[in-house]
C-alpha cells in the first residue's frame, strides 16, 4: 500500500512522470513476443490500410507492416538473420521471438 502512495506522490510531484497503467503496459509488451500497432496505418509492402492491432511494430526499430507481409518477408528471406523489409534500406534485424510469433510451427521449422 505504501508502494503505491510513493507512485501517486512521484506523479503529483513530476507531471512527466509514467502512470502505473502505462508501466504496466511497457511491462506486457516488454513480455509479448510481438508488439501490435497502437493507431491504424498503411503497410509499406502491400500499401493497405490497417487499423488498431491488425499490424506488427518491429521492436528494433520500430517499423510498421501487416503479418501477412512481414510473415512472407520471413519465408522468403535467404538467410536465418532476417532484416527488416523496410524499404527505407533498414539493417535492423527481426528477433527470433517475432519470427517464432509470426510463423506457423511448419514455417517456422523450415526457418530454422
């Protein structure tokens, strides 16, 4: 119970402070295997529009694609390091734990 009063007097103090529910919310995502979009947007590989949680965020570097696109990204890449498909020439790499997520089993097998 003290606990949470130090939090409320943290946020009466620094009004920039996080908000328990928003440290709660960096705690489950910093857990999810992948993170969704929080706001709709236009996946750059195929160009259609998606709305709240219809997409992946890259962790890395925060790319936004739909599953279907970046699913076929990890497929069809050469290599078991997989790079971002951004084509902004990003080099940031997809985690093993978003490939895992975003994969069937069979895939993601292959991958492997």
């Amino acid at each position: 119970d003290r606990d949470f009063s130090q939090i409320q007097l943290v946020e009466a103090k620094e009004p920039n402070a996080l908000k328990l529910k928003d440290l709660i919310q960096l705690v489950t995502l910093t857990e999810a295997s992948i993170v969704p979009n929080p706001e709709p947007f236009e996946c750059s590989i195929c160009l259609l529009p998606y709305g709240t949680d219809e997409g992946v965020i890259l962790r890395e570097c925060f790319h936004m694609f739909c599953r279907e696109c970046l699913a076929g990204s990890i497929i069809n890449a050469n290599d078991v390091i997989v790079k971002c498909p951004s084509a902004e020439n990003c080099e940031s790499e997809i985690q093993e734990r978003e490939i895992k997520q975003l994969l069937s089993e069979e895939d993601f097998s292959k991958y492997l």
